[in-house]
C-alpha cells in the first residue's frame, strides 16, 4: 500500500504581544498598564508619547490626546489575538468614567515580517477570527524597516509610530 502524499506544514513562529493605550490622564494609564502586567507578564518595551496626531477613539467622536505602546517579554501563539482583544476589553471596563475607557486599548503582535492588531469591526481588508474579533495587518517589513499597506489607518502611518514597531521587532531579534 503507497503512502498518501501531504503536503509539509510549517511551523508558524510567536509573535510579540503588543498594546497599544491612547489616554489623556497618565495616572489611569499606569493602572491600566500595571494591570496589564499582571495579565500579559512583564513590559519588554514601553514607547514614549506619541502625541502628535491624535488616535481616534472607538466610543465616539471624541479623540485621545496621547499614546503610548507596551510590548510584553512573553510571546504569544498568534491564536490568542482573540483572548488578548478579550482581555483588554474587560480592562477598558474596569477603568472607566461615565461608561468610557479612561485607557483605550488596541492588542495586537509583531513578528518578524507583520504588525496585526485587532479590531471590532469589518472592513474589506480584515479577517473575521471569532466572537466578534477582527483582525489586520499593519505593516509588512521591507528594506529594513516596516511600511504599512494602503489600508493602514492614517495614525499608524505616522513616523514615529512606525518608529516604535520597528524598536519592537529589533528587541525581538535580541
């Protein structure tokens, strides 16, 4: 009897667990970030703010003034985007005034090649994981540092967030 042919699978490397926070109050985000601590292990990299261009908010009109990104030293298997948007959803809850985040979260990974982060809703160029998770594709890497691809939001197109996902992925090769 011939063996049946299949096709060899790949094993697909961790990525680096990102969040990115946009707030107006620092004190909120030093709660937030501590909690974040005790869900995703110890902060590898924190960015400096970005305050710039402000990241619009997902509760409304109204847009927070800074952001920061933390990555965190554990990897994770890229499956567990869903649990991570999951678990930064019920912090936004935890921390907020009058029924809004103090802290806005926005999960994500960065591999060697990508940036993804997650979203709550659909557009053309996301993909639909479960309960109600989205995800998309930031930046592919070339020559040496990341671009983002023509859906990527005007915030993340900015230099100095760029700037911050290439850091990450060089303290990932260390």
């Amino acid at each position: 009897m011939t063996k049946k042919w299949k096709p060899p699978v790949q094993e697909v490397s961790h990525g680096q667990p990102f969040a990115g926070a946009s707030f107006e109050d620092l004190e909120a985000y030093f709660k937030v970030k501590a909690e974040l601590e005790k869900i995703f292990g110890p902060v590898e990299y924190e960015s400096s703010t970005v305050s710039s261009v402000s990241k619009p908010s997902l509760y409304g009109s109204v847009s927070l003034s800074q952001f920061k990104i933390v990555s965190f030293a554990r990897p994770v298997g890229r499956e567990e985007i869903v649990d991570m948007r999951k678990k930064t959803l019920a912090l936004e809850g935890k921390f907020q005034n009058a029924g809004r985040p103090l802290v806005e979260l926005d999960p994500g990974y960065v591999t060697e090649y990508t940036v993804v982060r997650t979203s709550l809703e659909d557009d053309f160029h996301r993909i639909y994981f479960y309960d109600g998770i989205f995800t998309e594709c930031l930046y592919y890497f070339e020559r040496l540092s990341f671009r983002p691809w023509i859906h990527t939001p005007d915030f993340f197109r900015q230099p100095e967030v760029v700037t911050i996902f290439n850091d990450i992925r060089m303290s990932m090769a260390q």
